[in-house]
C-alpha cells in the first residue's frame, strides 16, 4: 500500500488544488445544492484556479496548507487547510506549512484575477449564524495545547 506524503502547498499548486478540491466537493449533494442547476464541475475547477492563489496567500499569520502527494507519480490526492488560534505561540514552528510571501505585483495580480472568476452560490443567509457561539467556546481555554 502507498504511503501518502504530506508535504506544504505553494501557489502553483493552485490547478491542481482546484481540481481535488472541487471534485471532492461536487460529489456532496448537499454542496451541489449551492450552485444553480446549470453550473458544471469544470466551470467551477477553472473559476476556482483563478481565485485559489489569492485565497491561498489570505491570513498567513494562522492558515497553514498542506497536501498530500503520491510519491510514486506526484499527482496531488489530498488537501487540508489549518486555521491556528489567534496568537497561537506555535505558529511559527510550523512555518513550513505556511504559504510563501509574495510580492506587492503578486498579489495584486492574484487579487485581481480572483476578483474576475465566477464565483456565485446561492444565498446561505443564517448558515453562519452559530460562529458567535463557536467564537465565546473557543475563547473559554486554549484547544491546542503540548
């Protein structure tokens, strides 16, 4: 059996990130019902390689991104993103899983290619109406501890 390697993703992880990401999705029903009936799967992969750099660079002092890889073809199987507690004194043993900085001219150039895709769900007014109670648990104690 394959062990996976997880490895940090980069910016030009992007196509193939949008591609995993959006295939993994697309199988949920449930997401399904986010996007009008006409919406397809490789309309939505394209509009979310051109958004998923800027996404990728947003909040870098707590996101962490990480794949996994075959190690045998290098194709990219896995995805997950991390949100670290706000001053969370580990982050930066974990800088590896951090997105690169990149210049001011990259991000506006992702930030503005971003902004051009697609990107349409139906309303989910009140789907996030728990982040407030979420919010006060989580400020009750630290959740990552040694």
């Amino acid at each position: 059996m394959t062990t996976w390697k997880i490895e940090p993703c980069t910016v030009a992880d992007a196509p193939a990130l949008a591609r995993n990401n959006m295939s993994a999705f697309w199988t949920n029903p449930n997401w399904n019902l986010l996007w009008p009936k006409d919406t397809k799967l490789e309309f939505l992969i394209e509009q979310v390689t051109e958004r998923m750099p800027n996404n990728l660079i947003r909040d870098r002092a707590t996101l962490r991104h990480q794949k996994a890889v075959d190690p045998e073809t290098g194709a990219l199987v896995g995805y997950a993103r991390w949100e670290l507690p706000a001053g969370y004194e580990g982050a930066a043993e974990w800088a590896d899983s951090q997105i690169a900085d990149v210049s001011e001219e990259e991000k506006m150039a992702f930030k503005k290619r971003s902004d051009a895709a697609w990107w349409e769900p139906k309303s989910m007014d009140g789907i996030d109406d728990c982040v407030p109670e979420k919010t006060r648990i989580l400020a009750e104690k630290p959740y990552i501890s040694e």
